[in-house]
C-alpha cells in the first residue's frame, strides 16, 4: 500500500484489522504466519496513523484467493492428507485439531490453532444453505467423529442461522444475513465420538458479516434552521447539518460526503454557501449578504455515500433553511429637512409636530427604534421629543409652558438615532437631522395679583371707611388693551369692600379681634380680579389683615357661684378673671369690694393671692345660712384699663367637721328656713300614712267579699242559674269557630318544649301534673258577679280539666276529603224516608240499618 502524509511519512505506522497479516514500514504486506484462506475473497483495513498528530488514515485492500498446486511432493509435516481432497481440503477444510509426531516416534499434543475469522457478506442472494468452511479433525479417519456447533445464531437465538453437517463437518448459512442487524457471530465448533465422548477440545469460530452499500444517508432533520448576519465576510459560519449511515462506517459504504445541490435565490451570486464535504459545516462563500434585499435563502443540501461517489453510492436530502439577521447599517433619515408647529400659551403636553423618518432595517427592533433629541433652540426646556412605539415618528411635546410675551417662536434642531449602535463602518446620514419651526399664538391670560397673599398689620377698632391698602392686579397680556375690575370673593365677615377699578380696600364694618372669624389674630379675605377679554380671564388673591389688639373687653369674674361655710375660717372661694383681650391688655387684676351697700365690705373681705387670683371669705363670725348676690370690681391693666362690676352668687350653708356643707344645711342654704323644712316632713309623713289606709281598707274590702252570704237562697233566685255539664263544648249555631285551628300540628315539639306552668287550657297535659285545689262547686253566697268571675279564673288555671266554653282540638284526618261537611246535615220533618239504602253501606251501617229500615 502507498501513503503520503505530505509530511515525509515520519513516525508513521501501519495496523490491519486481522492478526493475519501485517504491514512493513514500507508499506509491503505479509501473512504472519501460515494461513488458511476460508473463502475465495478477503477483505482487509488497513490504518495509517501518525503517532505525533493523532492522524488516521484507512483504506480498504481485497485480496483474492487463487488455488496453490502441490509441487516436489513435499507433504506439510505432521497432517494426514485423504486423497482426492487435496485441493479441497486447501480451499476450504480447517484442521483445527493437527497433531505432530516426535523423533522418537512418540505423538505429542500441540496447543490448539486460532482460527482466522470467517467473512460472510450480507444480502447474499443465496441458493441456502451455503456452504461456508468444512471442519475436520485428522482422527476421523480412526474413529467416526461427530460435528456441531454452539453459539449465538446456532443454538441460541437468533436460532439455526448457521449448521453443521454433523458428518461431513460442513457449515453453512441458512438465509440471507444483515450487518445492521448482526456484524459477527462467536460460535464454538465441537467433534465427539458416537459414544458422545469429546474427542477434541472446543474450537472458537468468528463470523463477521461484510458490510454491502444497501443504507442510504439519513438526516437527522429534514429541515434545518440557521442565520446569519447580513454583511458577514466570506468564511462565516452558519450551521451544521448532519446525515447518518447505517452502513458500516469503516467502509465506503458508511462514509458520508455532502454538497449543496441548490440555492433559492440565487441573489446576489448562485453560490452564496459552501458546504464542508465531510462534517456537514455550511459557511459564507461570497459576500453581499443584505437583509434589506434577501431576507431567507433556501438551501437544498444532498449527503452521499461510497465517499461522495455519486455513480455508486446511494444519496439523501434535506432543506437547509437560512435567515439573515439585521444589522443596524441603515440610519434612521427625516423625510423632510424642516417641520412647523403652532401652540398655544401656557399649555403643556400638547403634541405639536409629527417628525416622520424611514429606516430601512427590521421593523420594531432595537435597529429600527427612533431616539429623537433637541440639540439646539430650546435651552429653557420647553420641548422634547417622544416617540410613538407603532410609527416610530417623533412626538414635540410641550413640557414647560411657553410664554408669548416672552417667545413668540421656537427654532429647533432634532437628531435621530436608533437604540442600537450603528454596525462598523456605517455613518450617519446628513439626514438625520431636521429643523422644527413652532410658533407661539397668545391667548388671554388671566390678570394675577403679585403679592399674593398679602398681609397687612392694624390695630383693631378702626371705624368703617377707613383705607387699609390697594390690592391690586397685573394683566400678563402687555399685547392687549384690557381693563381689570375687582370684586369680593369671599369676605367671611363682611368687614371690607374694594373698589372695582383701583382695588382699594376699606372697612365696611370695625375689625374686631375677638371676633369669632379671626384665626390667630388673623383676618382673611379672597378678592377676584376679572379682565374683559374674549373669553373673560379671572384671578384670585388672599389678603391677610394682622388685627392688633386693643383693650376693648373689661375682665369678666369667675366663678359666677361658689359654696362658703357659716362660720370663717374654715374654707374661703378661690376667685379669678378671664378677659378677651390678649396681654398686655389682661392681669394682673385688682379683685375690690364695692363701698355701696355697706353690708357688703362688713361682711365680706378679699385677699390677693397674685396678680390673677383672689380670695373671698367672710368678714363676720357668724352669717346666718342663705344665697348672697355678693359684688366684686375687677380691672385689668390695659391702658386705659377698664373695669367690671361682677355678681358672685354665694350660697351660706352651716357644716360638718370637714368643711363640707350637711344636707340640711345645703337645703337651708338653698332659701328654707328650719320652719319650711319641719312643714315638708310632716306633709309626707301624712302622705305616707293614708297610703297606707287606703291599702288596708282594700285588702279588708276583699276579705269581706268572699266571707258575705247571698241574702236569699240559691233555689229561690229568679235569675238564670249557671249550670255545669259535662259537655266538650259550646254549640255551633252560636260560636264562630275559626276552623283552621283544627290542623293537626306536625309535631308535639312545642308542647314538650313549653315553659313550664304555661299551657294552652284545651289541651291534655303531657306526664305528670301537680296536684291543684279542687274547684269549689257550690257556689258561694254573695254577689253572682263576683262568683262566675271567681269561677271563670279558677277554670282558667286549672290545666287538669276540659274546658267549657274554649276551642277543642281532635284527631284530623286531612283535608281534600270527596264527604261533604257534617254541618250540611239536616233532619226532614216532612214525610217518611227510605233508609233501605243503608243495608247497602257494609257492616258498620248495620246497625243504622237494623233501626230504620
């Protein structure tokens, strides 16, 4: 065999895939030793490899096998030859158990061959059984001998794949083999006597199927998906398909080449892909990739074995199916270089112009997303520039109100850019930058207070008219001749007014502090300044009046009443003053007794605790127990101070031990003397006792009614006497039954479940009953009235007996019954009737029957 590595052939060596045969260095061939050839053809893999790059190399050499002639008689030593089966036995007869004489005549044993290996190809198309080898042992012709075989496909499954003639030890195979299902066979050849004896030892036979070209190449998918970038340089890899042969892959048969049979388009060059032949790698072969022209090439891929021959082999195809990606090469460009807008004064996130753009790249991608940006005429931040998520045009939008009297237009510059990077290589478009004209229109702008809110400060009492300042309004529109009017708001008191040309405020009343709309000294009012533009525009603005107090409010006493003792020197009444006005207009108070009446200083003395409090106590020892308007001056320190004359209610009661007040004296102290309050108890204690009387006399009124006798007997007595029977009740003509009481209750849960001591008078009671007083039944003399009453009561609480003039309840059948009501019933007086139809009636009218007919 011949090889060349391109290298010098260094280092490399040979290997076969039999023990047979060997390679030199050289590359020559040579059997390792001596061979029987079992077949007429023999297939060999020869490796090349290199130790130094762990490359590999095969090839595959054939050898046929010729027939050798027997020359110059020689007779191979120690093997017994039958003649006639010279040549047969050097074709296809193993002797696998050879034996070998000594000199001195002795045999000895030599250690068994190793058989090579039998090669079977597959998809033979017999006739079977074909013969493959013949075995034998050279003492068959001593003894008769015996031939099998074991192994996987002769005794075991898959079963007689192969046999033996058990005589002639001819082995065949019985059908057809498949490599893909089976590549060898281990079986073990056996030689034994009639007798069953082994005659020889076992003999290991292998079996390898040779591989036949009847797989084609399989793709794992039938379509294959990859990408690739547009622009990408020729060389770049793209995707990888991949077939499979179920031939043996040591083989042409398994070896697999590929090729693009196809391309779809074949824009802008037919052969855009290549194909690596043996790994099934697809790169770029040409450049001009563009997804903005071809966006998905179709790429029909063919695998071939036999290495690719395509006279020989057998072939298979798949789609290879190739995006190209997108690739930001294409800014973003205005279709207009200039673009106009108007917007209103003082209006925000109004949209005032639409920038459109075009950008060629994918759609809703990071290569195709617009980002705007002002770069110029908008130092103050008017404007910016949003971009619609669907359009991709620009959105100026109005953030900071604009101003006509200030910016009557705006001239902007806007760029355009895309979120992702512009690929390598790729400049920006002069396009990409547009100028934005947004003119300003003045609308009327409401007039508005400067000092807004004002305070002012004032002393409070200051008479009506009084000027307390201008609260004027500035109108924004210098470009309009307009004329501002005022009016009140809100003017909680209704202390001001304000001129409605000028916006002077005066008092309409006088400020007073204490007021209850003042709020820490602070009075506040809304004013509207309106201007008389198309439409009218209005603003509001707070004043804030600051109100000084003056001492205005004289002290008020307190408490208005108090609680004192009798007699001095046990408690005194702790006095103030509260005044509305705030320092340094209040305390310290100066507390003083009037001069007039004199009584007042003779019997009441003040003591100053400071400059807020005070007590007052008596003068006197004694002071007889009462209610004493007392009078009490108060000044404050204001300047000028002012004063009060307060009345003190001073109730005089005597007291206990402790100080405190008793309850007589309280009630004396209240304005009743000793003689009023003894007058009270003895007028309740009168009360009390004919209470009592009247109590008594009734109780005895009662008694006397149950003990007086009739003045005349019972059975005298002209009037009707009451009877009792014993009936179940009254009768229907004079009773209004209400007959929907007559259903029988579902239950008798609320029966048991009754309070006790409470029951229904027309029912039977349930278990055991208390034992009651009998009834009397001879009526009692006396007043007739008062009996049935008593009678009536005693009916009434008696649960043990029926009673006489109340609803019964019986047993109820149901309702729907064809019978008609019992109540319907009459008697005829007129005439005689047939009463022969009741013998009719059955058994239970027998004895109406027996009676009236």
């Amino acid at each position: 065999v011949k090889f060349n590595n391109c290298a010098g052939n260094k280092g490399v060596r040979y290997e076969t895939n039999s023990l047979d045969f060997k390679v030199r260095v050289d590359g020559t061939m040579y059997a390792a030793h001596h061979v029987q050839m079992p077949s007429k053809q023999l297939i060999l893999v020869v490796t090349a490899w290199d130790p130094q790059t762990l490359g590999r190399w095969e090839t595959i050499v054939r050898f046929l096998v010729t027939e050798k002639s027997q020359h110059s008689g020689h007779k191979p030593k120690g093997r017994k030859l039958v003649p006639g089966e010279l040549g047969q036995q050097q074709s296809d007869t193993l002797l696998p158990w050879r034996q070998h004489q000594s000199a001195n005549g002795l045999r000895r044993q030599k250690r068994d061959w190793v058989i090579p290996p039998i090669n079977v190809p597959e998809n033979s198309r017999g006739p079977f059984p074909q013969q493959l080898v013949r075995i034998r042992s050279d003492k068959d012709k001593e003894i008769h001998i015996r031939y099998s075989i074991t192994g996987v496909g002769a005794d075991q499954p898959p079963m007689e794949v192969f046999s033996i003639d058990p005589v002639s030890g001819r082995m065949y195979v019985t059908r057809p083999m498949d490599r893909e299902e089976r590549a060898s066979y281990h079986l073990r050849a056996h030689a034994v006597d009639m007798n069953g004896n082994k005659v020889e030892n076992p003999i290991d036979l292998y079996i390898y199927v040779i591989d036949m070209n009847d797989n084609r190449p399989e793709f794992i998918n039938q379509v294959y998906n990859g990408s690739v970038d547009e622009g990408s340089k020729p060389g770049t890899y793209v995707m990888t398909v991949t077939a499979n042969d179920a031939d043996d892959s040591t083989t042409a048969n398994g070896m697999v080449r590929y090729r693009i049979v196809t391309q779809t388009p074949q824009s802008p060059s037919q052969n855009m892909f290549t194909i690596n032949s043996e790994t099934g790698d697809i790169v770029t072969v040409a450049a001009g990739l563009d997804r903005e022209k071809v966006q998905q090439y179709v790429v029909i891929v063919q695998a071939t074995d036999m290495e690719g021959n395509l006279n020989y082999g057998l072939s298979n195809t798949a789609t290879a199916i190739i995006t190209v990606t997108d690739v930001n090469d294409n800014p973003p460009e205005f279709t207009t270089s200039t673009y106009s807008g108007e917007v209103p004064e003082n209006r925000v996130e109004v949209v005032v112009a639409n920038l459109t753009v075009m950008d060629r790249d994918q759609p809703h991608s990071p290569n195709w997303n617009a980002i705007y940006r002002i770069i110029s005429g908008d130092p103050s931040g008017h404007f910016t520039v949003r971009t619609d998520p669907v359009t991709n045009e620009g959105m100026v939008t109005v953030v900071k109100a604009v101003d006509y009297e200030m910016n009557r237009a705006f001239m902007l510059t806007v760029m355009v850019s895309n979120q992702a990077p512009l690929a390598s290589g790729i400049q920006m478009s002069f396009q990409s930058t547009a100028g934005v004209t947004i003119s300003v229109t003045d609308v009327n702008e409401a007039p508005y207070f400067p000092t807004n809110h004002k305070l002012i400060r004032l002393e409070e009492g200051v008479p009506t008219g009084t000027v307390l300042t201008t609260f004027s309004a500035v109108d924004p529109d210098r470009f309009m001749q307009q004329a501002v009017r005022y009016s009140k708001l809100s003017d909680p008191a209704n202390w001001l007014n304000i001129n409605a040309t000028n916006g002077q405020i005066t008092t309409a009343a006088v400020l007073d502090r204490e007021s209850d709309y003042i709020k820490n000294n602070v009075y506040e009012a809304t004013f509207l300044a309106a201007d008389n533009g198309i439409p009218p525009a209005s603003g509001t603005g707070t004043l804030q009046i600051y109100l000084i107090d003056i001492n205005d409010n004289a002290p008020e006493l307190l408490p208005k009443e108090a609680q004192i003792c009798e007699k001095p020197n046990l408690n005194v009444i702790n006095i103030t003053a509260a005044d509305a006005d705030i320092d340094p207009n209040v305390g310290p108070f100066v507390f003083e007794l009037p001069s007039v009446p004199s009584a007042v200083r003779k019997n009441w003395t003040i003591t100053r605790l400071n400059g807020d409090y005070a007590q007052l106590s008596l003068q006197i020892m004694y002071l007889e127990a009462g209610v004493y308007d007392v009078p009490i001056i108060v000044t404050d320190s204001g300047n000028p101070p002012l004063y009060n004359t307060s009345i003190i209610k001073v109730k005089v009661c005597p007291c206990d031990e402790n100080g405190d007040c008793t309850t007589i004296g309280a009630v004396a102290a209240a304005g009743l003397g000793t003689g009023a309050i003894i007058a009270i108890l003895i007028c309740i204690i009168i009360l009390l006792t004919m209470v009592l009387l009247f109590v008594v006399w009734m109780k005895r009124r009662e008694k006397e009614r149950h003990t007086k006798q009739l003045l005349i007997d019972p059975e005298d007595d002209v009037r009707d006497n009451i009877l009792k029977y014993d009936e179940e009740g009254g009768g229907e003509e004079d009773q209004d039954y209400d007959l929907s009481q007559l259903q029988q209750p579902e239950t008798m849960d609320h029966v048991l479940n009754k309070t006790p001591g409470v029951r229904r008078v027309d029912e039977r009671p349930i278990g055991a009953e208390p034992q009651y007083p009998i009834r009397p039944v001879i009526p009692h003399p006396g007043d007739i009235g008062d009996f049935i009453n008593e009678g009536l009561r005693a009916a009434d609480n008696d649960p043990t007996a029926p009673p006489y003039d109340s609803l019964l309840v019986f047993d109820y059948e149901g309702s729907g019954s064809t019978a008609g009501s019992v109540s319907s019933l009459n008697s005829s007086s007129s005439g005689d009737q047939d009463y022969d139809y009741l013998n009719d009636w059955g058994p239970r009218f027998k004895k109406l029957a027996d009676m009236y007919g």
